[in-house]
C-alpha cells in the first residue's frame, strides 16, 4: 500500500498518512485499532469515496510509519497529538472522526481535547482503557469464552507468574532472549486474533510478521503502563464531547470489548447506539458493516 503523505513530528516520529476520496467533500480521519494495528485498503470500505475526503494514518511504532515498533513517546495523548497535526496539515476546519476498538479509544480522547473540531464520532467496538477493561481481555474475562486459546496464552508463562499475564509479557518483550521474545510476541498476537471475529477464523500460527510484532509490543506497552492517570478518564470528561453527535455501533457478542461499554458511553453522550446481533468485534462481521456503511451514507445525505 503506497503511502500518500509523511508527517514529521517533533520528537522524532514520521507517520504514514493515506487519502482516498473528494478532497472537496467533507473530510473524515480513520482511527484504526490495537494500539499496533496499521492501516489498510479495506480500511475505507466503510466510505463512498464520492462522498468524503477520507484521511488515514499508521499510528507510532506501526503500518508504515517509522521508526518502526518505537514505545517513544507512544501514547494515547501523542496519538491524539498526532491527529491534530493532521488536521493542520490538511488545512481543515472540521471533520467527522472514525475509530473502532482502541480507534474508538483515539478518537474520544481526541474529542475530549479538541471538540470544537469534531462534527460527528463514528465509533465503533468500544475500548474505554479502563482497568477492568484491560484484566477482562488479557486476564479474566474473554477467558471464559475462548478457554483453549487463553490457555495456550497463559501457559508460556510460569504458573507463578500468570496472576499478572500482562506484566509477565512485559518482562519478557524487554528481557527476553530473541527467541523467547518472538515465541512471545507470537503467542500474544494469536491471543488476539483468536477472538476477534462472531465466528471464529482460523488462528496463523505461521511466521511472526511485522503486524504481529506491533500489534504485541505496543498493545503490552500501553496496557502495561496503564493508558490513562485518571482510569476512567474518558466517561468521567463526558462534558467535554456531550454536545458532539456520536453513532456508537457494538456487537452483541464482542469477546474482545464488553457491550456494556458501549451502553456506559451512550449514557453520558449526545449518541445513537446500535447493538448488532450475530456480531463480534470485527468490523468486517456483515452486520457491523452493514451498520456502518449505513451511517455513513445518512450522514452523507442528512435531509434525506
């Protein structure tokens, strides 16, 4: 994938920047997930292209941005840093903002800090980086509905250790022998996969490839770290994105992030939530696109 843009930022990051669409429409920015994850063509199938400006961007340390796999000042608050400078670079007023899993997670904190820029959130699989959020995805929680492959998560780890999976993990992405680390890097990105979808797909089990590196090392970094000082930062600044209009789209049956965060965010938002059935937390699940899809074509078309 041919990267459109490079955008230097202050301390030291070079971030990859795609556009598709009418750069006379009005423009959306793409958050994509992880934190890790990259951007794709199938990331604007959510789009007609005749109808937006689209913007997407590979996030700190991933996709084709550089330097690759970097932890350097790689947050959720530099992300949102990130995609203001975007904006400026693009010398846009106001745009709609688009996020899915830990996008969605992006795009809120960039709410929270710039709302007057925000027409509209398109959200979807919602991530509130909370603590319980983080235990059940990585500790208790999607354990329960995907044993055999949270069993083959936790057993790389000594069994003294695996009362605190993620700090385990952590130890060994930065202590590791090379080979320890691959194995591990590996074992964290089948994890993930493994529960991403309504119906599951087929795990690769095969070599370690560049987005299994990023999307390991960067979510164990942040989730490590704690993502935010304030652990239920994004609810408890709801004043912040109220008056913003937000379409909140989650499966009914996402593993991965909890429904009841999405119901959480609709409460204290100016939203639309839709829970979809039969749906996980791809947004690739038919209903989910579908859903999405839609949204975007009535907010293409609002008097209609």
């Amino acid at each position: 994938m041919n990267v459109d843009y490079r955008l230097q930022t202050e301390d030291g990051h070079e971030l990859a920047l795609y556009t598709r669409g009418n750069p006379e429409k009005p423009a959306v920015i793409f958050c994509h997930g992880g934190p890790g994850g990259a951007i794709s063509e199938q990331s604007f199938s959510f789009f007609d292209l005749e109808s937006w400006f689209v913007i997407a961007f590979d996030q700190r340390g991933c996709g084709q941005s550089t330097p690759f796999l970097s932890l350097n000042n790689n947050t959720v608050f530099s992300g949102a840093a990130d995609m203001e400078r975007i904006r400026k670079f693009f010398r846009i007023d106001h745009w709609l903002v688009f996020g899915g899993s830990y996008g969605s997670t992006l795009a809120l904190t960039y709410a929270i800090a710039h709302p007057e820029r925000v027409v509209h959130l398109i959200l979807r699989g919602i991530f509130l980086g909370r603590q319980a959020d983080i235990h059940w995805l990585y500790q208790e929680g999607a354990s329960y509905f995907y044993p055999e492959e949270h069993d083959r998560f936790k057993t790389l780890i000594p069994m003294e250790k695996q009362g605190h999976l993620i700090d385990a993990y952590d130890t060994i992405f930065r202590q590791g022998s090379p080979a320890e680390r691959e194995k591990a890097l590996k074992n964290w990105a089948l994890w993930e996969g493994s529960i991403v979808r309504h119906i599951p797909e087929q795990s690769d089990a095969s070599a370690l490839t560049p987005g299994d590196r990023s999307l390991a090392l960067l979510e164990c970094h942040f989730f490590v770290n704690g993502m935010f000082d304030d652990d239920n930062y994004i609810l408890n600044h709801a004043s912040r994105y109220q008056d913003i209009p937000m379409s909140i789209v989650h499966g009914r049956y996402d593993v991965d992030c909890r429904v009841s965060a999405a119901y959480e965010l609709h409460q204290v938002s100016n939203s639309r939530l839709f829970i979809e059935e039969a749906s996980g937390h791809s947004p690739y699940d038919s209903r989910m696109m579908q859903r999405l899809q839609q949204i975007m074509i009535d907010l293409s078309h609002p008097s209609e």
